[in-house]
C-alpha cells in the first residue's frame, strides 16, 4: 500500500477505458494547474513494444520480469510528450492496435504490474502530478486527493479510437477497432489483478456527450470547488 511520505493531496488520478478521454483531458487538466502528466498506460505499452521486439513469449513471466527489471521508460518533453525506451523514441511504435491489444495482456501479468507501479509512486513521489490509467485510483495512489473515472459508451469510444489512429495515418477497420476495444474493455476489466474499476470514493464522469473542454472544464470546476492550491 502507499507510503503516507508520498504528497497524497497533490495528486489527480483519472482512471477509464480505452476511449473514455482520459489521456487527453489528463494532459490539459495537467497542462493547467501546472502539475505533471503521467501516462502509466505509455508504460504498459513500452514493457508490450520490447516483448514483441525481443521476440519474449508474454505468457513467460520470467522473461517478462527479467525485462521490466532492465527496461528504462522515460517521458521527454519535445514538441509534444515523447516516450523512450533507453535511448529510442517509441512514441508512435507503442500506438498500433497489435501493441494495444499486448499491452492488454502483459499488463495482466503480476511481475510486470509490480515494477511499473514501484516506478509510477516514484513519479508521483513529490505530487503535483496527474496520473492517468486503470489502476491510478485503485492502486497506485489511492489516497490521492482528486480521483476521477471517465467513461463513455463503447460505441462513442470506438469511433474516437478509430478517429484517433485514421488520423495517425494507421490502416484500419473501425469494425476491428471496436471488437478490440470490446475485448480489451473485458480483459481490463475482468483480471484477477488491479482489474479497471472505478475507485472508492472516484468521482464518476460519462463523456459520451461532452467535448474534451466540457469534461475539463468540469474537473477543473471540481478541484476548484475543493480548493486545491493550484498555480495556473
Ligand atoms: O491506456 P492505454 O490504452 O494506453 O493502456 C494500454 C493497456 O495497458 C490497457 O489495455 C491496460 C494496461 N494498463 C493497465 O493495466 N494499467 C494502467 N494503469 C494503464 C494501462
């Protein structure tokens, strides 16, 4: 469980699906009130890119733990939010459906799931920071101050998946996206470790119908409300 030496009070999670505007909102609200915006789903993705890279079985848990004990995942701020792995830029390599669907799996996986969150409270270790996920409320940072579920209806999030990779130039089928979106939402959802559920006391936010600056606006609104020293 957290260490009470970690600042509890600075800190927002946003926990959701696939699709449910997390990352995004995540980045503005960050961008905002000035704190630091983690992305612990780049991470699972990154463990998921060198698995596949290094030709590892993601069903060999030893091979899986002797990788996260080596791997170095960084976020460098560049144009943009870029994520390394060591030395390589895999920010557009960790965003293809076949690294979705394995970032899935290998997430289930309780020596990889250990070291990334040993890593993400060390990120988290002075506050200030939003930490977005599925298991940010329920497991990283559950004392943390702001916690947030967002969600939509899986169409809706389908089409901003697909929306999302067109625009990345990625071939796809929106018919595949939304069977892997469905998948992945059962696979997330139904593990046996830190599986995707909204956190005691998490503040439940449905963006089928809101624009990303609605739902912004709105967490904003109650962060506000609860009067956190933000500097803006
Ligand atoms: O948020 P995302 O789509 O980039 O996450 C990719 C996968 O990583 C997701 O299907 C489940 C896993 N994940 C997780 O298990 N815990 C997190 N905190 C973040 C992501």
């Amino acid at each position: 469980m957290q260490t009470p030496t970690v600042d509890q009070d600075n800190i927002v999670t946003i926990d959701g699906p696939t699709g449910s505007g997390k990352s995004t909102v995540g980045k503005l609200l960050a961008g905002r009130i000035g704190f630091t915006y983690l992305d612990t789903g780049a991470m699972y993705r990154v463990v998921a890119l060198e698995t596949m890279r290094r030709g590892i079985n993601p069903d060999d848990s030893a091979a899986l733990s002797s990788l996260c004990a080596t791997i170095t995942i960084a976020f460098k701020h560049n144009d943009g939010m870029r994520v390394y792995s060591g030395d390589c830029d895999v920010t557009d390599a960790i965003r293809t459906p076949e690294i979705s669907m394995l970032a899935s799996r290998v997430s289930a996986e309780k020596c990889v799931r250990s070291e990334l969150v040993r890593m993400q409270r060390d990120c988290g270790r002075q506050g200030r920071i939003v930490v977005d996920g599925r298991d940010a409320g329920t497991v990283i940072f559950p004392y943390a101050r702001f916690k947030f579920y967002l969600d939509a209806q899986a169409e809706v999030r389908s089409q901003r998946r697909y929306k999302e990779l067109i625009e990345k130039k990625q071939k796809v089928a929106y018919s595949k996206v939304h069977e892997e979106l469905v998948q992945r939402d059962r696979d997330d959802c139904s593990r046996a470790l830190a599986p995707l559920k909204p956190a005691a006391a998490a503040i439940i936010i449905d963006t089928t119908a809101m624009t990303i600056e609605e739902v912004v606006q709105e967490l904003l609104a109650i962060i506000d409300a609860r009067a956190l020293q933000c500097h803006k």
